[in-house]
C-alpha cells in the first residue's frame, strides 16, 4: 500500500471484486477497454483473483471510495517493463490533482518499489486531454494501433505511450 496526500494506492483485495465489477459495467466509464467488453465477469475476477493471476491495483481516497483500478495487463519480469492500463470511474477525475497523484504513485511504485524500468499504456486516439495529460506527465509516443478496439459500432485507433524510468521526475515539485 502506497499513501499519498489524498489518495491510497493498494492491491485490489478480494472484498473489492464485487465493486470493481459493479463499476466495470457503468456505462459511465471511460475506459477503452471497458467499453469493449474486454474485462473480465466476476465469476473470471474471483478465480484469477483466487490462482493469484488478477493482476490489479486500485486507487481510492483515504474514505475509501474508488477512483480507479489499474490493471497491470503484462509484465517482462527479466526485461523490467510493464503494461499498466487505466479504468478511470469518475470522468472528472481526469486531468485533476488526484490523477495526477495516482499517475505519481503508480510510477514511484513500478519504478522504485518493483524496480522496472519502463511502463507502457494506451490511450484512445480521440482522447487528446488524456494523451497530453500522460505527455505532460512523461509520457512519450511510441506508436499507433490502428483499428485495435472495437465498440460504439466502430473501431478506434490507440495511441501506445511509455515512460522509462530516467525519465520519471521522483520529486513532483520539479
């Protein structure tokens, strides 16, 4: 568990299955990945969960009410990099001081805690505040994945972002 100024980030724990689920099926959510019905169902979420194979973090206020969960889709232990992606569950929540601080910790986590040495994520093409808000953050453009995802009766472009650890600011003052 990671605290910081306002936000706790933490392993998801098997009380939270039936929320992250609940929260997943918002229509609400903002999540590519989401909305194309790629996550999994709560029955999928408690035997990964039960064979140590779900592979999440979530993000709450210190009262504990969800923010978001980060799901770390793959990793390359003997490489040291990492793919994490974002279910945001408040759309006003992005581009906020609190984001900002979940980004922060997630990094310090990866980087620092874990020792990896890049972290990778997608963000959808016509989502140009989020891909400037992971830029701002350090965030560079690796590439585009064109037609990746399907839904909205249509398909879209994701845009592959990544940080190396070098590139991470540790003291966010600077």
């Amino acid at each position: 568990m990671i605290k910081g100024d306002k936000i706790v980030l933490r392993s998801v724990e098997r009380e939270d299955l039936e929320k992250i689920y609940s929260l997943n099926k918002d229509k609400r959510i903002i999540s590519p990945l989401i909305k194309n019905n790629l996550s999994p169902s709560l029955a999928e979420m408690i035997s990964l969960f039960g064979r140590n194979q779900l592979s999440e973090l979530v993000a709450t206020t210190k009262e504990n009410k969800f923010l978001c969960n980060i799901k770390v889709e793959y990793g390359y232990a003997a490489e040291r990099k990492i793919l994490v992606l974002f279910n945001i569950y408040e759309e006003k929540m992005l581009f906020t001081r609190e984001f900002e601080e979940v980004c922060y910790l997630l990094l310090t986590y990866f980087f620092y805690w874990k020792e990896y040495f890049k972290i990778t994520t997608y963000v959808l093409e016509s989502q140009k505040e989020e891909l400037d808000y992971f830029k701002n953050a350090g965030f560079r453009e690796e590439g585009l994945l064109r037609e990746q995802i399907y839904f909205d009766g249509k398909y879209h472009n994701l845009i592959v972002l990544a940080i190396l650890k070098e590139e991470f600011k540790k003291d966010p003052k600077n």
